[in-house]
C-alpha cells in the first residue's frame, strides 16, 4: 500500500490495530516494512470501476506458485520522499475481524494528538489478500485507489459527521477452499485416447457413407427412369459376320 505521507509521519502518528470476533486486539505496527516513495496512481482504479475481468492459463497459474510469496522492491526507492510504501505479512485467527489503521489521538485514546495537516489517508492498494499465497487469484481490493477531499466549511451547523479518520477493513473467513492439481496424461493413456478417437471417426464416416449410398439409391434411379421416358432408344440392328469367297478358294487350292 502506497500513503502519500512521509514514513517518519507514519511511523510516529499511524496505529495499525487488528480486532477479532474472539475480542483479541494486537497492534502491528512493527510487523510492516516502510520505505519512502513517490505517491503514483499508475494504472489503479476506483473499487466500484475496478475490472475483475482476467484471463489467464492453468499452467500459468502452476508456474507462478513455485515461486513463492515475495513482495517486489520499492520503485522508485526514495529513503526521504513525500509518500511511504507499507508492505508485509502477519497471521490473524480464522475468525471475523477488523483491520484498523488510524491516525493516533483520532479514534482511539491516545496520549498523542496527530495534527489536522498531516492527515492525509489517501491510499492505493497493491495487493491486500488473505491465506495461503496463490498468484492470479483475483482480489477485490487489489489494484484500487481512494483519495480523500479536502472541504472547508465557512457557515454555522449544528450537526457534523461523526466519522472517525481512518482506513477500516471488515473481513470474514468462510469454510472453503480451492485446490488446482497437475496431472499428465501417460503414453499408454494417450494411445488409448487415440485410438477412440481413430474409431469414432470410423464409424462415423461409415455412418456418412451408408447414409449418402441410400440417398443416391433413392435418387439416380429415379433420375434415369425419367430420361428413358423422355428418350426412347431402338436397339441396333445385328450384323453376322459372312466369310469371302475368295479367301475360301485359296485355302483350297493351298491344301
């Protein structure tokens, strides 16, 4: 997560507290790492205009894994900048809880009072993902930005929001899990599937054979009765082959 506020005012005025349904609290303010950066947006997006549309293979998928959870360098790195990267891990209980963070002396009774210039809890979001670590597996909060007014109000009211300044985040754990398994086919499998499909295409071309030899059955014959009908043929006449009397003498003569 990127703030847009130095990391020596986030280290000195931001409280990062976790509260579970079981009524246990702890705070983790040492349990993330923080480096100065620039604040930059990049391609994030509001969360009711984030896309969730993603496209992506199995193998894909199973390759990532492998490589495990690594969180990458701070870009660009900037020990003294205005804004301050937070990242890190830490194990919560398979409970209902909130994730809190908050300003000190706003939300929570606090000794220290953070002053109302340094409240900036404008965010962008890299990754915020729960459990096992699995890549490609699609975050509602991943990749969102939310970035907070600024309003000056210069008439009398008597009613006021009520809000606390902070960043809450209500999550739930349900009983279900997902579980993706590689499996290749073996050679023998593969000759056996092979062979299926060598004889589905068979008899389906015998099938297609049959059925066009009883169309042209139905339909020649009928075609060739129709052009007897229309042209009548008279057989030719036969002619036996009659031997020369000349060839006959000769013979007899020769003899």
């Amino acid at each position: 997560m990127r703030s847009p506020r130095p990391c020596r005012a986030t280290n000195n005025d931001l409280s990062v507290d976790i509260k579970d349904a079981v009524g246990d609290r702890m705070y983790m303010n040492l349990e993330f790492k923080k480096e100065g950066t620039t604040f930059e947006i990049g391609d994030a997006k509001r969360i009711d205009h984030s896309d969730s549309k993603l496209e992506v293979s199995t193998s894909q998928i199973l390759h990532a894994s492998r490589k495990g959870q690594s969180f990458g360098k701070t870009r660009p790195l900037v020990p003294d900048g205005p804004a301050c990267r937070i990242y890190g891990n830490t194990k919560v209980k398979k409970v209902t809880g909130n994730l809190h963070i908050t300003t000190l002396g706003h939300g929570y009774l606090s000794w220290e009072h953070t002053d109302h210039k340094l409240m900036n809890l404008s965010h962008v979001i890299t990754e915020f993902s729960f459990g096992q670590f699995f890549p490609k597996i699609v975050q509602p909060l991943d990749n969102s930005v939310e970035l907070t007014d600024k309003l000056t109000d210069m008439s009398r009211v008597i009613e006021h929001n009520q809000g606390i300044p902070g960043l809450f985040f209500k999550y739930d754990m349900e009983p279900m899990s997902l579980t993706l398994h590689e499996r290749r086919t073996s050679l023998i499998q593969f000759l056996v599937r092979l062979a299926g499909m060598v004889g589905g295409i068979v008899v389906c071309t015998g099938w297609t054979f049959r059925v066009v030899d009883r169309l042209v059955q139905k339909v020649v014959p009928g075609m060739v009765e129709e052009n007897e009908r229309a042209e009548p043929y008279s057989p030719l006449p036969i002619v036996s082959p009659q031997a020369s009397s000349s060839k006959t003498n000769f013979r007899r003569a020769y003899t």
